[in-house]
C-alpha cells in the first residue's frame, strides 16, 4: 500500500496537557475508580444502616475533634494546592518546588489526626457491622491519602532533580493536584456518613 | 537526513525502506530473556494474554468434562463431592475470570490499537504490568486446585457459606484474592482502552467514524470501571470477614447475607455484558467482510451498545428473584430485566439487515456468526423467560439457567470470538486458518452445543438443581443426564479441532498477506503481523470506512520523529491532531511491579500486616517505572 | 438436534404429567399451575419469536438477489427493523403483563389454616408445627404433611448457610437465609406425595437435601398431627427395648430427641415418629430395618461430609438400635 501525505504534524507540542494528556485522562478514569469504590462504601454504609434496629449499633456516635480538624486541613489544602497547580502550568519551578514541599506538609499532618480519628470512632472494626464499615470507609481513605502522599514526596524529589524542568514533570504536578483535589472532595461526604449521619 | 543537524531526526523526506528500519530500530523489543519479560508492545502483550486465557479455557474445558463424567449416571462415585464442589467453583471462576473477560480485553488490546490507526496502546508499560498479575492470579487459583486447596463455595461465593464459619481454611481466600489479581488486571485493561479511544485515534477519526468494535470495546471499558470495583469492595471486605472478624455479613452483628449478593450482582450483571458487548463488535465487523455491503445501521448499533451498557447496571436483581423480594417491587424487575432485550432485538436485526442486503460467502468466521446468531437468540429468548420473576421462581438455580448462560455465554460470546479467531488470526500471525478444519470445528462445536446444553432446559423444568455432584436414581434425570454427558464430548472434539487448527497454521499456514479478507478496518492497511510501530506513517481517515481496499492508497500524516517512540494526540470529538507524544518504552519495572504486588496480595491472605510491609516493595517497584531515565521519549 | 428442539414446546405441552415427583410440569398445586400456564404461554411466544428470527435469515441467505437494489430497498429495511423493534418492545410489554397477572393470582386470597416453620440446615429440613399451646405443637424432619385444599404458610428460615426451599410440583422456590425470614404459601390440588430439594448450593451435601410433602386429606392429616404430637412409642420388642438402651447411652442422645425419653439433643433430627417417614436422611434411602443399619454404621460413606459422626457400635447394638428406630412409628 502506498502513503499518500496529507498532513504535517512536525509543529505540534511534544506533550500535551490537561485535556490534551493521556495521563490527565487517566487520573479522571482512575477517579472514576475510585469515586465508584467510595460510592459503594456510602451505599453499604445507609444499606446497614437501614436494616439496624438503631443506628450507630452499640456505640455512641464518633467523637468529633479529630475528624474536623483533619476536614479543615484538609479542605484548607486546597488553596496551596491550586496555586502548585497554576504555577506548574506557569512552569514555575521555584514557586512548584515551594509549593510541593508546602503539599507534602498538607499530606502528612492530617494522618496524625486520622491516627487519633481511629479511636475517636467509639468502636472496634470486629465489634459489629457498623464499626465495620466506619474503619472500612476510614482505611480506604486513608491508602487514598498515602498514595497520594507517596506521589506527591516523589514528585517532589524529582523536581529537586535534573529531570524537573520539564514539560512532562509539570503535567504530573497538575495531575497530581487534580487527583489530591479528589481525595479532598471526597472525603467530604465520607465525613458526613461518618461524624453526622449517627447525629441525626 | 539532511534535517539532523537541525533537529531530532524526522520521518519526513525518508523513503518507505529507509523510514521503516529506522523504526523497527526504535520500537523494537530487545532480544533475550529480559528482552521479552520487558517487552511492552501491545500485539506482544495482547497474544500472550489471547493465549493464556485460551490455555484457562482449555482447563475449564477439562473440569466440565470432569463434571459431566459424574453426572452421567446417577449416584455416580467418580468423584468425591469436595472434589466436585472444587470443580464446578473452579469451572466458573476460571471461565469467567481467567477467560471470558481477560480474552475479550485482550482482543481489544491488540485490536483497539490497530483499529484506531496508533502505534501502541496508551500506557504501554500497564498493559504489561496487567497480563502479568492476570498470569500470577490464574496461576494462583490453579496451583491451589493442584494442591486440593481450591475454593469449593461456588464462583458466587454466597456468604454465609463462604464466611469464617463454614469455609474455614484458605480456600475462600485464594478465590477473593484471586479476584483481586484479576480485576486489577481488568481494570489497567479498561484504562488503557478509554484513554486509546479518547486519546489517540488516527487524525479524522470523530466520533461517528470510529469502527463499531472499538465503539464495543469502549463501553465494555466503562462497564468494567464502573462494574469492577463492586466485586473488589466485596471480595476486599469477605476477607476482612475472614481475616480480622470484621462483620459485614453475619447477621447476628448487624451484618447482612444479601449484602453480599448486592455487590456481587452489582458486577455480575454488568460482567455478562462486559463479555458479550465485545462480541457485538466482533459480529458487527466480521459481518460486512462476509456479505460483502456495509454494516447496516451503525448509529443504531452504537445506541444499542451504549443504552444496553446503561441498562446493564440496573438489572442486578434479576439474579435475586428468590431472596423474598417486596412484593410491589416485582412487576419493576420484570419488566426492567425485559427491557434489555430491546437494544439486544436491534444488534440481531440490524445483523439480519446486512445480510439480508448483501451475499454471504460461506468461510468459517460467516459460519461461526449464522450459529451465533441461530443459538443467541434462543438464549436472549431464555433470557426473557428468566427476567419473568414468577417464572423465575420455577426455574431458578436449575439446570434451565446452566442451558440459558451457556446459550448466552457460548451461543453469544464464544462463537463470535471463534469467528474472530479465524478472522484476525491472519493479521495477528500472517498465517490462514484451514478453511477445512474450519467447518469441521464449527459444525461439531455447534452441533456439540446444542445436543449438550438444550437438554439443560428440560432438566431444569424437570426440578433438577444447579451445583449437584450427583442425583437420586429414582428421579427421572438419568438418560437425559448421560445423552448430556456423551454430547458434551463432541463439543469437546470441535473445540479441540478448533485448537489444533490454530497451533498447525501458527507453525505452517499458508501466508496471509495484508488484507486477506479485503475489508476496510484500519488493521488491515498495515502488514500482517504487523510491524513493531504498526504503521509506517499514521493513517488520516476520512469516511466510516478508512479505506477501500481496491485502492492502493492509505491517505497518512508525517511528522513524528523517528528516533523515539512517537504518536500521535488528537481530540476527543473530532480527533484533530493535538500534541506529538511519547509512548514508554521497553521496561522490566511492571514485571517487578507485579511481582511486589503479588506478593503483598497473596502474603495478605495470611496476615493483615502483609498490606503494609507488602506496599514498601510495591512502591520501591513504581518509583523504579515512573522514574525518568533520561531517555529521548522523556523530552518535551 | 434440531427435531429435539421442535420437540420443546411439544413436550412441554404434552406433559400435563411429565417429570416424575418433582417438576415444574406436573403441577399439582394452585401456584405451581398458575406458573406452568405461565411458562408455557412465555415459551410459546419466545418460541414463535425465535422461529422468526431463524426464518427471516434463512431467508436472507438463500434468497436470490437482484442488481437494481438502492435506495428504495434500503427504506424497505429500514421500515422493516422498525416494525421489528415495535414489535419488540409490545412483545416485552405482553410478557411483563403476564408475569404480572400470575404474580398477581399467587398471592391473592391467601389466608392461612396450618403454618409451618421451615428451618433449613446443613443438609437437612426441620418442619416445625408451632402452637400457642406449647402440648400440642410437634415437629418433624424431611417429610411433612399437608391437608389438600388449604392454603399453608411456610415461615422459611435457616439455621446456618443460605437453602433455597423449592417443590416444583406445588411453588415456586424462595429462599431461607440467615437473619431473615421469608414466607411461601402452598397449597396442595390433589393428594400425593411431592418431593422437593434445596435449591440453593449450601456446601457438600446440598445434593442430598430432599424432603417429601405428603398433601392428604382433612380427616388424614388429623390423624397424622394427631400421631405426631404424640410421644415416642415404647418399643414392644426385646429387641427395641435393647436398641432403646443403646440409643440413650451412646451419643446419639446428645444429638437427637425422641420424646418421652431423656434423649433431647436439638443439632439433628428429631427421631420421635422416624420410623412413620418413609425416608432417612433428608431422602437419600427408603425407611427400612436395613438402611437404618446401614446409615447409622456409616452414614460418612452414605452421604459424605454431613454432620452425623460414626458411632462404633458392634453388631449386636446395631441391629437393636435400628429394631428400635424402625420401631418409631
């Protein structure tokens, strides 16, 4: 078969981002995922919830500090983690780099508060159905935040690296915020089952 | 040539030959051991993948044999009723998981690629990660039935009886884990499917011109993201159950039996069609090549696929008609079940349309597709019978489902993908298939089928259950039972003619050149098999049809480099070229990365603490993948 | 193959007693007609569809095709998948009318004269006859009785894993599972004997979990609730004195209760009338001296990985005990 050249493509960017990235569509299919995953654990959660007599079962409801302070760090991330993602599409590398460290700060503090979330549930994961799916519905949030975490400290060593300045890297960086954006938004109704719904 | 100074070399102004070697020198695998464990070409990846769930197919074959020789006869002592729980939990888990769904994502790993005119798969490096988990995971499950270890409590795994208190042991816990392998596997597949057909079809491809099998594949990647993570929120939390007492499902702590059954119906559902939609693809392109005219009704297909993929998530129930539904509720989960078999009903007349309108030529893949038709339509027809909730009542969990699934599963799944078999085995190869063992397999597998599975309906109507390892002799099931018995081993034959014919051709067919069956998919513009990078130079469409294949033209567009692997990004709707982008390279990182995951998986079965020490190679694995080396696919 | 196909609808219309004890098609039960009307009206319909479909591609292929064909044909096709999707879609609608038509006649006017707990077990049925006058409530295992006529509520419950209770000849299957009850009403057209069997897979016996429902009438049924509230029989043979004995200070005691004796175990059957079933263990063997024997010397090789124990008995001490279970009337 012979070609027959209609198009020049040599002008093109050699790494898209944003809509233009596989790796952004990825994240959102991964979102996708995963927003099923905690999507499933709200449905299990007022699935168990309907069938028992009284509900939290044989517990009072969970203490609140914990959780609210790590919901206010939390959704307070947001702001930095806005800025890391305009810089990295400024290529701003001084500014990602600050920003980044200031990211990995805002991942590893809320997991001291969840270390204190745990307990504050009022019940064991093996004392009923409820506390499980209260530990279950904590866990997955958590690997959630490790992940990202993990990312996130990679991320910015390789910033510090000679491989930093690069289109490419400041692609993972905006990935990266979008995902976090994720685990922060979806907390939010993970923490209203959690900390109100046994209020009501 | 004269461009390096300047710049990083181009495929501009090279000649055809010249062009050619320069990227077989970048997209090829290195040579060796290590070469071939790294080797993330997606046609590479994809026929392992084709072959291994062909060998699980093989194997699940054997089981069903083995269950047929017991049931034969009544009272029957072949084997032992542990050993027989084993198999028929081994014969569904393994069709469903290590075969059904691995073999239809892995056509569209090889097929989506090729179809949408790019070099290579987005994620290249996942595609590899994922067959090998899905290798390990079916590995795992049959080296625990090798050791008498494997799971006995159905492919459903209804708690209680696959709780902590009447499954002790481990064998629960190798089939949840199992599940855990395979759906990762599943869902990378999937990933790599939508951003592919998102991301990198050929420039001009829109929407409406994108081939109805790739449209296919689309929605089955959709249906397994949105169907998989069910199934691992619940073989996940069965072995909390298990492991750390957690109560999810024991009801005397709050927990529910039915819970279970939502989850797993919430993927099972979907997962009949996850299997059976790629098959609509595959009749929807065969079909055309056979008849000679194209497919009719295209938009229509591809609105059958997509409410058909919709409607599938809302049907779950349907698998629990006898759990004491509320009363109220049972006219709505009839008529929601029936509902699906409008979008079936348009798939069947458009395919009698196009053949209606063209002239068929009897090759086997025609063949294959006449018996899918033919014995399709009686499993949807079985279909409807069982979404009748009062019916149901009758039927349910007898042989009269075992015949309907076969006929739908069988009937519309295995026969297109035979067909697709002898249609792409060629492109895939460069070998033909033999035209004569062809129609011998096709006409023994189908005469096999039906002789074996329509007694099923009797059987069932007859009060015979599902899931026995023997029956009573004076009940009425015994002749039926051994004429089952006996024809199953003529299907059996067809299937083994079938593989025979495809190890022979794969040693010494006749060559098969380019477009052996003069279609006009993109897969077929390029050599078969086809080179390393696909195509010399991305193809430009412009119509449904990307070519004709009386012309000896492919129109294409230049501009990517040759010295890094490079193809092309274009937009979602219209495919309009966006960004030049680099597409990974050859790397032993996913085949350790799989490996730290499995470990981590199956320690986990033993003890809870496995998830967090597991994860510490796991993350030193993707550090290793995702960490840039400097290379040219590197640069932007 | 193609003959046995034509065959179904055939068969299903020809078999008004087809099937034996236990099928769908031989209804002798006001739900299990309801439903066999419906199923053979459902595959009517599906069958004349399917027909269809094969003709109309047989067609297709066979038929000659002419050169002027462009786009007078291709509005031809056009109208006819309309129609065929219309048609589709009234079809669909017709059989969710139907469904819901026989839905409806199940559960209309039911109001109960017996009802009966069923309590489902690894691998085999407790029937359990309750009564507010605790004197008079009785129960019994893998064989109960019914008066014809009468609808009957069967409270379905389960012991341990998930069962499915299902007599072709008479319902449709509901299942019994742990933490919830559900309720099946049965009512039986004619006397006889209808054999039903678990339905839902509940491990290594789920094969061997039969039970028979022996639908009598009025008068008989009496006369049986009467014998079973009955204690025990005194065994009128030295024999089944002997095997009496035996019985109580062997383990069987620990798990089985015959009343009027100090045996009371509850995790097997109760064994107070075993000898007036006409079969032993959940409906593997025919009530006789001699299955007894064989059952109770090895009931692991009779029906392997179920839950009765080998209890060492020498000769003598398993010809009395089973004198004495016969005996049991």
């Amino acid at each position: 078969m012979k070609d027959l050249v209609v198009l020049d493509v040599s002008k093109l960017p050699l790494h898209g981002t944003g809509m233009a990235s596989p790796t952004w569509w990825a994240t959102c299919t991964f979102m996708l995922i995963e927003g099923m995953g905690f999507g499933l654990a709200i449905a299990v959660y007022f699935y168990l919830m309907s069938l028992a007599p009284q509900w939290p079962i044989g517990a009072p409801p969970p203490d609140l500090f914990a959780g609210a302070c790590l919901t206010v760090l939390l959704v307070a991330s947001i702001i930095p983690n806005i800025l890391v993602s305009r810089w990295a599409r400024r290529r701003e590398l001084k500014k990602v780099k600050i920003g980044l460290l200031i990211m990995s700060f805002f991942g590893i503090v809320p997991l001291v508060f969840r270390i204190f979330e745990f307990p504050a549930l009022n019940v064991s994961w093996d004392d009923n159905a409820y506390g499980s799916i209260v530990w279950t519905i904590l866990g997955l949030h958590t690997t959630h935040i490790l992940t990202d975490l993990v990312d996130t400290l990679v991320l910015t060593a390789l910033m510090f690296s000679r491989h930093g300045d690069n289109t490419r890297r400041y692609g993972d960086v905006e990935d990266n915020c979008l995902y976090w954006n994720f685990v922060v938004i979806a907390w939010l109704p993970l923490y209203g089952c959690l900390y109100w719904v046994p209020r009501l | 040539m004269q461009e390096e100074q300047s710049g990083p070399p181009m495929d501009t102004d090279l000649d055809d030959r010249e062009l050619e070697s320069r990227l077989a020198k970048t997209w090829s695998t290195r040579p060796g051991f290590w070469g071939k464990i790294a080797c993330v070409d997606h046609k590479v990846v994809a026929r392992r993948y084709i072959f291994t769930a062909f060998v699980f197919l093989m194997l699940g074959g054997l089981l069903s044999l083995a269950m047929r020789l017991q049931l034969s006869q009544p009272e029957a002592r072949f084997i032992s009723p542990d050993r027989y729980n084993q198999i028929f939990t081994m014969h569904g888990t393994n069709m469903m998981f290590l075969f059904a769904v691995p073999v239809m994502e892995a056509m569209a790993a090889y097929l989506v690629p090729l179809m949408v005119g790019t070099r290579n798969i987005a994620f290249p490096r996942l595609n590899a990660f994922s067959y090998w988990i899905f290798l390990i995971g079916g590995l795992l499950l049959w080296l625990a039935f090798a050791l008498d270890a494997a799971p006995d409590v159905g492919w459903f795994a209804y708690v209680p009886l696959s709780g902590p208190q009447y499954s002790p042991g481990k064998r629960t816990d190798l089939w949840a884990q199992m599940i855990t392998f395979t759906e990762l596997s599943a869902l990378a597949v999937a990933v790599e499917v939508v951003v592919t057909v998102f991301k990198q079809r050929a420039p001009g491809m829109s929407l409406d011109r994108i081939p109805v099998l790739v449209w296919a594949m689309l929605v089955m990647s959709f249906l397994v993201i949105l169907a998989m993570p069910a199934i691992m929120f619940g073989s996940s939390t069965l072995i909390l159950d298990r492991l750390v007492g957690t109560q999810f499902y024991n009801p005397a702590e709050g927990g529910d039996a039915l819970l279970w059954q939502h989850l797993f119906w919430f993927f099972g559902h979907p997962e009949v069609y996850i299997v059976f939609l790629p098959a609509v693809g595959m009749v929807s392109t065969i079909l055309p090549a056979f008849v000679g005219r194209p497919l009719y009704g295209y938009m229509l297909l591809v609105m059958a696929l997509i409410t058909t993929g919709i409607l599938s998530f809302g049907l779950w129930v349907h698998h629990m008609f006898t759990v004491g539904l509320p009363r109220l509720g049972e006219s709505f989960f009839t008529a929601s079940s029936m509902a699906i078999a409008v979008p079936a009903g348009i798939q069947i007349f458009c395919w009698l349309a196009t053949l209606w309108a063209g002239k068929p030529v009897y090759k086997t893949p025609l063949l294959f597709i006449l018996g899918f038709i033919f014995t399709f339509v009686m499993g949807g027809m079985t279909g409807v019978m069982v979404a009748s909730v009062p019916f149901d009542t009758q039927v349910h969990d007898t042989y009269f489902v075992v015949a309907h699934f076969h006929y739908v599963l069988i009937g519309g799944a295995v026969f297109p993908l035979i067909a697709a078999i002898y249609y792409w085995f060629p492109k895939m190869t460069g070998r033909m298939m033999s035209e004569r063992l062809g129609r011998w397999s096709f006409w023994l597998i189908f005469i096999g089928f039906h002789l074996t599975f329509f007694p099923m309906h009797i059987l069932g109507l007859w009060g015979m259950p599902r899931r026995v390892y023997t029956y009573q002799p004076e009940l009425p099931w015994a002749s039926l039972n051994l004429f089952v018995s006996l024809s199953s081993l003529i299907l059996a034959s067809g299937f083994l003619i079938f593989f025979i014919d495809a190890i022979k051709s794969w040693r010494s067919g006749p060559p098969a050149g380019a477009n052996p069956w003069n279609a006009s998919t993109l897969e077929w513009a390029t050599s078969s098999p086809p080179p390393p990078y696909n195509f010399r130079r991305i193809p430009v469409v412009s119509a449904r049809d990307p070519f004709s294949p009386g012309n000896d033209e492919l129109t294409v567009a230049t501009g990517l480099r040759t010295d890094r692997r490079e193809v092309l990004v274009t937009t979602i709707v219209e495919a309009l070229p966006e960004a030049r982008e680099s597409s990974a390279t050859d790397s032993v990182w996913p085949f350790w990365a799989a490996i730290a995951t499995s470990i981590m998986l199956i320690w986990s079965i033993f003890s809870p603490w496995a998830v967090v020490w597991g994860s510490i190679p796991i993350a030193v694995a993707l550090i290793g993948w995702f960490w840039p080396k400097g290379e040219a696919e590197d640069e932007s | 193959m193609k003959t046995s196909r034509f065959l179904f609808p055939l068969l299903v219309l020809l078999s008004g007693c087809s099937g034996g004890v236990q099928s769908a098609l031989n209804a002798q039960g006001h739900s299990a007609v309801a439903l066999k009307d419906l199923i053979i009206f459902i595959v009517l319909v599906c069958t004349a569809v399917w027909l269809a479909v094969v003709l109309v591609m047989a067609w297709a292929l066979m038929r000659r095709h002419k050169r002027q064909e462009g786009e007078a044909a291709e509005r031809k096709m056009t109208i006819a998948v309309s129609v065929a999707i219309v048609m589709t879609v009234l079809i669909v609608g017709v059989l969710t009318f139907a469904s819901f038509l026989t839905t409806r006649s199940l559960y209309s006017g039911t109001d109960a004269t017996v009802t009966i707990r069923v309590r489902a077990q690894q691998w085999w049925w407790q029937f359990i006859y309750d009564n507010a006058d605790p004197s008079i409530a009785f129960q019994t295992a893998n064989e109960f009785h019914i008066p014809v006529g009468k609808d009957v509520r069967l409270q379905l419950e389960a012991v341990d894993v998930i069962h499915s209770f299902w007599v072709p000849s008479l319902a449709g299957k509901q299942d019994n599972i742990p933490g919830r009850e559900n309720v099946l009403t049965l009512r039986a057209d004619k006397p006889g004997v209808y054999r039903g069997q678990c339905a839902e897979f509940c491990g290594l016996q789920h094969s061997h979990m039969a039970f028979l429902v022996v639908a009598e009438e009025e008068a008989d049924y009496q006369r049986w609730a009467a014998q079973q509230r009955q204690a025990a029989v005194q065994p009128v043979s030295a024999e089944a004195a002997a095997g009496r004995d035996v019985f109580m200070s062997k383990p069987c005691a620990a798990c089985h209760t015959v009343r009027g004796t100090q045996a009371s175990g509850t995790s097997g059957p109760d064994l107070t009338h075993v000898g007036s079933r006409s079969t032993i263990a959940a409906g593997l063997l025919e009530t006789t001296r001699g299955s007894l024997a064989a059952w109770i010397a090895d009931p692991q090789t009779l029906k392997p990985g179920n839950n009765m124990p080998i209890v060492p008995l020498t000769s003598d001490e398993l010809r009395q005990i089973s004198a004495y279970m016969e005996g049991l009337k």
